[in-house]
C-alpha cells in the first residue's frame, strides 16, 4: 500500500481548510498520514478522545490554542469528524480568529447535515477519495478487479478478500447506517440492502423495491438517498436534451460505489470474461474508473445513461453529451452491438462514440471507436476521452 502512489492532489494554500470524504476503507486515513506526516492528528474512532470532546467540545479549541505555533503551521487533521458535529463550531472560531487550517475527515456529512452542524460557509474546499483506479495500479487483471473491487485492503489480499468483503458489508455498511442514526426500521432497510444486490445498474422501479422491502415508495426513495449521501452509491439520471416520447426519461440507475462490493450482495463469483453477470460487472467497473477520473480530474461533468422504450441503449453520456460510451463484455464486436450507438449518434451527433469491449486491437466502425478496455482506461486518465 505504501508503494501505490493515490491520483488524488490535496495541495492546499496555506490558512486553506478542506473536506475529504470517502467510503471507509478507501485509504483516506493512509493518505493523510503520507502526505501530511507533520500534522496534527485527531481520530474521533478513539472512544476517549471521541468521549471527551463529545461532552466538552471546548476542550479542543483551548488545547490548540495552547499548542506550539510551529506545530499549528500545518493542516490539522480531524479523522471521522462526522461522529462529533459539534466540532466544527470550534473549527470555525479557529479558522477565523487564529488563521488555523484543517483537514476535516469523514465517510459521509450527512450526519452532519442532518444535525445542522457548521459545514464551514465554504471555508473548506471538498475533495474525494476512491477506491483504487487503474492508472494506481500496474497489470491489473479483468476478473481480479471484478471479483475483488478496488477498495485497498480487498484489491491486495487474493487470499482472503471473499471473508473481507463480506465482513465489510454486513460490519460495516449496514452497520453505519444504523449506528448514525439514519434509518429507524432496521430489519425494512437490511431487505432493501439486499435488494440492492439485484436491482443494482438497472432502470429503478421504487414501487417495486419498496413492495420487496415491505415500506412504501417514499420510503425507497429515502433509502436510495441515503447510500447517495453516505457515498455508497452514485445515482445517474436518464440523459434527456430534448423531449422525445420514446426516450425514458424518469427511471433513474443506482450502481454501488465499488464492483466488489456489488458482487458480494449479488452474490456473484466470476470465473470467466463471458455471460450476462460479467457483462454487468464490468460495466460498473468502466463506470467507477469514469467517476474517479472526473472527481480527480476536477472536470465534473454529467455522468448519464441513454435508453428508448424500443430497448436501444447507450450505457454512459457523457458532458451533456459530448461522449457516449457503450460497454460490451464480447471479445468480438458485430454490427449488432452499434446499433445503440449508430442511433444516439444520429440523434444527438455526440463528438466521441466509443464502444469499450474486450477485443484484442482498436479499430473504428462508422465514427465509432472499438477500444479494448485497456486502451480505453488509459485514453481516459491521459485526458483524451473528454
């Protein structure tokens, strides 16, 4: 993990604040400690401190003030913020009457949010850490990623990763969501959880999620919003330029924030680079490297999918529609798997259509470019996919 060097740039002008969040395991707290080895360091994870503070939040204001200057030169670190929001009235002061900056760490600020906690007045620039992406990593292998995911510790450890998965899910992600509070009937939103399994990177029907579950539809909806706002999941809206009765335009898609995890609920083991489960697990991966690179990149654009109630879709429109992404699965493309492309192109006339597959050489096809996923992912982080 110490040789993996992270895409993310967290380079803040002195007196800069920041927000980094992430999913846990993401290796947020690894990346502080490398690059800001001199900081000051405050884990809320440690029930003392967390204990402490909690009850007299004041206490970390008049510490710092106490501190050395020297010491304070440096961003402050506060890992897990989220667990006391309180905090950040304190970081307030400090950051406007004594010129303090800090790194203010979480997995999510809808804690924070939710309290009405101080989230700085945009004091603080917000970054993201991902999981791994592949311009991290060297010679990564398709079913490796697929069957592992790219959060650190499960990508490096081939031996054990199925056990670490699996404890990360029921450990972690249901368990956060309960221990923060944000859900009150437990047993509704762990059979949502696992619906999630079946029904992720699919046109998302609430009414049937939520019959599933045993809650209403309003309820679904609240529950997807909460794997958006605890960064567990990414939402993407139809794409829709114009109105058009045989595009969709309401159904979103919700995909999980990395493809191991996805597989884990799905329950899925991948030993081949064939079939319907491959084909949907390495579209999520394709969407992940996408997600990171426009985070990392600071470019931002529109994530959205394309599809017809005739059935033609394209997977990912990119940029309000400057790049439309199709991912197919196949080691041999026919003219079968462009007819989704050939369509968006003549409605829309995006500037890049690229089809990312599993083929063994480049070639373009009627203004469509046939990438190898390889290729794609390095065109991607160089920059020249958008």
């Amino acid at each position: 993990m110490e040789n993996i060097k992270r895409i993310l740039k967290l380079d803040l002008p002195r007196g800069q604040s920041a927000f980094l969040w992430g999913p846990r395991k993401t290796g947020k707290t690894s990346y502080l400690k490398k690059n800001f080895p001199d900081s000051l360091y405050y884990d809320f994870l440690k029930t003392d401190l967390f204990l402490e503070l909690s009850k007299t939040p004041s206490l970390f204001r008049e510490r710092l003030i106490a501190k050395e200057e020297a010491l304070l030169s440096k961003p402050i670190i506060l890992d897990e913020v989220q667990k006391i929001p309180q905090i950040l009235d304190e970081v307030h002061w400090l950051i406007e009457n004594k010129g303090l900056s800090f790194i203010l760490c979480g997995s999510s600020a809808r804690k924070l949010t939710r309290s009405h906690a101080n989230l700085l007045g945009g004091r603080a620039w917000c970054y993201r850490l991902f999981p791994f992406a592949s311009a991290e990593l060297k010679n990564i292998g398709l079913l490796r990623v697929l069957n592992q995911g790219m959060l650190p510790s499960h990508y490096l450890d081939e031996k054990n990763y199925k056990k670490s998965l699996t404890a990360y899910v029921q450990d972690y992600l249901k368990e956060e969501v309960f221990n923060e509070g944000l859900v009150r009937n437990i047993p509704a939103f762990s059979r949502f959880f696992d619906a999630v399994g079946y029904s992720h990177g699919e046109l998302t029907n609430y009414s049937n999620i939520a019959r599933d579950c045993g809650v209403d539809a309003k309820t679904a909806r609240e529950y997807y919003q909460i794997l958006i706002d605890t960064l567990l999941a990414i939402r993407l809206e139809p794409f829709k330029r114009r109105q058009s009765r045989q595009v969709i335009t309401s159904a979103p898609k919700f995909y999980l924030f990395d493809v191991g995890v996805a597989g884990i609920l799905a329950k899925r083991v991948l030993e081949e680079k064939k079939g319907e489960e491959f084909g949907r697990a390495f579209e999520h991966f394709i969407l992940m490297e996408i997600s990171a690179y426009n985070s990392y990149s600071d470019l931002n654009f529109d994530i959205n999918f394309w599809r017809t109630k005739s059935g033609l879709e394209v997977d990912f429109v990119l940029g309000k529609g400057k790049v439309a992404i199709e991912v197919k699965g196949s080691s041999r493309i026919d003219s079968r798997d462009l007819k989704s492309l050939k369509a968006f192109i003549e409605e829309y006339s995006p500037q890049k259509a690229v089809l990312v597959c599993n083929e063994k050489e480049r070639r373009v096809s009627d203004k469509i470019q046939i990438m190898p996923w390889k290729d794609f992912l390095f065109e991607l982080w160089a920059g020249n996919i958008l």
